[in-house]
C-alpha cells in the first residue's frame, strides 16, 4: 500500500524536499483533496483493461489514484523538474509511464499503442482549450475525457444556444462530444488555490458526429465566422469567412436562416445548414 499523494500535508513535504517552487505560467496547482481524486477516477470507470492517458501529473496525485484501478497510466508532463520528482512518489509502481514533453507537442499514437483509452487530467488551464480541441481535432481513438477545467470553461463547453456562454467551443465540443457537467471543485482542494472555481467535466467522444456535414472544415469555418463577431447579424459575421455578401445572402436564403439571427442563437443543426448550402452551391 502506498501513502497517499493528495494531501496537504504530503504535498507540502514533496514541494520542500524537491526544493520546488510551483510555475503559475505552467498552471501548477496540485491537488490536496483525496475525495476530489476519488471522485474524479471514479467518473471514468476505470478497470484493469483501460489504458489511461493524463496530462500533467504534476507530482503524481491524480496519476496514483488512476493507478490504484490497475489501469495502465501513460502521463504527459512538461516541467523536467516534475518528471525527476515523480520518479520517487510513484516508484513501485509497474502500470504507470511518465513520459517528458509538451502534450500539445506530443505523438501519442507512437506513446500509446492501445486500441482504444481514456483521458483523465486535472488540466493547466493556460492551455486547456488548444489541449481538449488538439485531442479531438486529430481524431485519436480517445472513448472519453474526464478532465477538470476552470469553471468558466466547463459552463462554455456545454452551453445551449442563446446564451452567453455558448461560442465556438461549445459547438466543437458537442460536435465530437457528449459533454456533461459532473461536479464543481472549490479552489480550496489546490495547493496554491487558484483564483478561479473549477468543474470537472466528461466528454463521452461520439462515434459519428451529430449532424451531418458535408464539409467538415467548411462547417468549422461557418461556426468561426459566425463568432469571430458576436453582436453582429449572420449576414455581416460571416464575411469574414471571405464570401461576398451576395454570395452570404443566397447561402443564407437556401439554408433558410434569417440573415438577421446572431451566430449565438443558432443550433449545430443549422449551422450544418449553413455549410452544406455553401457546399452545394459550388457544386
Ligand atoms: N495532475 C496534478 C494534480 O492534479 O495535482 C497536476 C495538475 S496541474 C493543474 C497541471 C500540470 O500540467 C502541471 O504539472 C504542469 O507542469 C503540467 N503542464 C503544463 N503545461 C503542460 C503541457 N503543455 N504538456 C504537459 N504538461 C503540462
């Protein structure tokens, strides 16, 4: 039995120990609260057949408790000072790879050979829309991604249309994903406590998108557009996709959408829409 990471008093030992003074810039806020990585381990479902992706173990916290299920945990991490460090809190333990390097920069088919896996991390959140959007962008074989984010972030991912926190995000995360709000962590489970509340949040990868488009980086150039610019009307925001106006007002008019709408009140249906009248009409 190994003696837990995620307390305070442990945390606190390893970060005097190593000399270690924590990077705000790589996001370096350990967690302290066992019951948070209970809960977060226990929200992916874990079993000795998964293979586990984190990003940033930090000092192995959250990457122990996702070993304890027998799962084998291959963790990403950038700060070289960490990797030595982790090398001694989770030493024993046969089902755990640290691999050194920026998750952005990573090839994770070479590091990962497994058919299928999960990704579990308590993100750093500088970075955590270009790590969740590069994950799904290069349609990796990832089930599922239980990660924590700041609140702001979790509430975007998963917002309806017509709100203010629906955006580009939202539409790219549910376009991928089935994303759901499981459970909010106050800053007061982080050594140092960050100056933000957080959730976590899982992201069930869909097998096969929820509308169908015909041309998948149109449709992202259409979504793009229709927030680069968010109080102006359909019509105006999309010209920065380079379409003209006329050519704006016939997509618009096919697609049945009224050039008056704003891009945050539509659904990823009609954004679909959108795209593939633009599509038909340059066929
Ligand atoms: N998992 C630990 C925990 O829950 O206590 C630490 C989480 S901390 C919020 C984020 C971690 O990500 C830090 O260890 C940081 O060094 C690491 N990190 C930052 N940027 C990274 C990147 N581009 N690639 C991999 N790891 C990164």
């Amino acid at each position: 039995m190994h003696p837990k990471i995620a307390k305070k008093e442990v945390t606190l030992h390893v970060i005097r120990r190593f000399g270690l003074s924590l990077s705000k810039r790589l996001g370096q806020n350990f967690l302290i609260s066992e019951q948070v990585v209970d809960q977060i381990v226990a929200s992916a479902c874990l079993s000795p057949e998964d293979t586990v992706l984190e990003i940033g173990p930090g000092i192995g916290t959250l990457t122990q408790g996702l070993a304890e299920t027998g799962a084998s945990v291959v963790a990403v991490e950038l700060d070289a000072r960490l990797v030595e460090v982790l090398a001694t809190t989770l030493e024993g333990y046969d089902n755990i790879r640290v691999v050194h390097g920026d998750i952005l920069k990573t090839d994770i088919s070479r590091e990962i050979k497994a058919e299928k896996y999960k990704v579990v991390a308590n993100l750093p959140y500088y970075i955590t829309t270009p790590i969740i959007m590069t994950l799904l962008e290069r349609r990796l074989p990832i089930e599922v991604l239980v990660t924590m984010v700041q609140k702001e972030v979790a509430q975007r991912m998963t917002a309806s249309p017509g709100g203010k926190d629906y955006g580009a995000l939202s539409v790219a995360v549910q376009y991928y994903t089935e994303p759901e709000l499981l459970f909010d962590v106050p800053p007061t489970a982080f050594i140092p406590a960050p100056a933000v509340d957080s959730s976590v949040i899982r992201c069930t990868v869909r097998t096969k998108p929820p509308v169908d488009v015909a041309d998948e980086r149109r449709f992202f150039r259409v979504v793009k557009g229709a927030f680069s610019q968010r109080r102006k009307t359909l019509s105006n925001a999309l010209k920065t996709t380079g379409l003209s106006s006329e050519q704006i007002a016939a997509i618009l008019t096919k697609a049945q959408i009224n050039p008056i709408r704003r891009g945050e009140t539509l659904s990823l249906e009609e954004f679909a829409t959108i795209a593939n009248a633009w599509s038909s009409s340059e066929s």
